[in-house]
C-alpha cells in the first residue's frame, strides 16, 4: 500500500512539475469544500534532515465537508517518495504535493486509529 501510494504521489509529482504554475485552492467561507484551511509552512529541525514540523495549524476540507486538521509543530518526514524516483520527482517537500502528503498521513494514521479501536470491541 506504501509503495502504491508513493507511486501515485510521483505520478502526481510528475504532473504538477510539468505545468507552469501550482494552483492551491484555500477556503475562502465556512462553505467551501475540497481546500485547505489555515496556513501552510514548515520548519527545519535541528539535527534531523529527514523530518520537519509544521510552521502553523493547517487542514483540509473535503468533498463531503469533512475537516482534517493537524496542528503547529506536528512533525512530518514528507512525502514517501522512494530515493531511487526523487531525481525524477523531486524530494519529498517539493510544493506540488507536500500539502497533500501531510493530510494524507493524518487521514492514514486516523483510519488505523480507528481500525485498531474496532478490534478492540
């Protein structure tokens, strides 16, 4: 699953390296869906090259007006693009897709969370 998704994400990276400009849509009102909400940036830590923390509270919201919020500080290794690709794609914080990689680790970690606690009962 790791492998399809980092795949999917060269794939995208690909694309969007390919056009002129990024388009990033941000939510403008309360009824806005399929955007990101709060501000985006990351922060280099010290002594760790492969991970960074977000600069500020950002999310997504989807189609179905669902909320993803992660919070200022979270720390993130990126997208999971394999070394043997990135020459091609780029690294894993390029522009086009970090954004995406970020929520996409949150909504992964979510539905495992949740998973674990069905087991449970």
């Amino acid at each position: 699953m790791k492998t399809m998704v980092a795949m999917l994400l060269a794939a995208v990276g690909v694309a969007v390296s390919a056009s002129s400009t990024l388009a990033v849509n941000f939510c403008q009102s309360n009824k806005d869906r399929n955007c990101f909400t709060g501000s985006f940036g990351l922060v280099d830590i010290p002594g760790d090259a492969s991970h960074k923390l977000l600069k500020a509270d950002f999310g997504y919201v989807d189609l179905n007006g669902v909320g993803w919020q992660t919070n200022k500080e979270t720390k993130t290794d990126g997208a999971s693009i394999p070394p043997l690709l990135q020459p091609f794609v780029g690294s894993p914080w390029e522009d086009g897709y970090i954004r995406a990689a970020v929520i996409h680790v949150l909504r992964q970690a979510r539905s495992n969370l949740e998973r674990d606690a069905s087991r449970l009962l």
